[in-house]
C-alpha cells in the first residue's frame, strides 16, 4: 500500500517561512505526480503546487513568486518551500501523490499538516 508521510508546517509570523515535506513509500511503478492542496476553513481543497516527474511545476496563482515546489528526488520525497507567508496561506496541507502500480491509476493523500499564520 502506498503511504505518504508528511512533515514541516507549524505556526509562522507573516512574512516568515516554513517547508514542508512529502515522501511516498510503496509499490509505485511510475509517479506522475507528488505535490499539496490545503484545505481552508471551507469545505474544498485548492491545490497549491505540484512537482510533476515529465514537466514543469504546476502553481496555485496565489502562490507563485512565494512558494517553490522541488523536484520529485530518487526516494520520491518533494519539497515545498513556503516563503513571505501571509495569513490566507492558513490551512491544512494535504500531500497528494498520481501514481501508477499495477498497471493501473491511482491517487491517494496524506493525512494533512497544519500551517498557521499569525501574528
């Protein structure tokens, strides 16, 4: 079974910083795609970045010129540095990772870590 394991976010003043990580461990056979959505207080999950393995970072519009997504590394683990953090960046961080495993297509999440913005 795959499994993403999450850590970074916390609190940060805004105009700081935080990373987070996401590494995918299991039985994939071609990832196409590892990166975060955060959840708001609503009920949708907007997606923040992406790192897809065949092309170029994919950017939320309210994140681009802040945020940097790496590249998906040898041990599928990816990156996300979150600069100039204001309080809309407020939010679960949920990893979610496109991957193929036995032939087939397949998307899964993580459990979620929590950013705040404060002041």
């Amino acid at each position: 079974q795959v499994q993403l394991v999450e850590s970074g976010g916390g609190l940060a003043q805004p105009g700081g910083s935080l990373t987070l990580s996401c590494a995918a461990s299991g039985p994939i056979e071609e990832l196409n795609n590892l990166g975060w959505y955060r959840q708001g207080p609503g009920p949708q999950r907007e997606l923040v970045a992406l790192a897809t393995v065949n092309g170029s970072p994919i950017y939320a519009d309210s994140v681009k010129g802040r945020f940097t997504i790496s590249s998906v590394d040898a041990k599928h683990t990816v990156y996300l540095q979150m600069n100039n953090l204001q309080a809309a960046d407020t939010a679960i961080y949920f990893c979610n990772a496109k991957f193929i495993a036995r032939t087939s297509f397949y998307e899964t999440w993580g459990q979620g870590t929590q950013v705040t913005v404060v002041s």
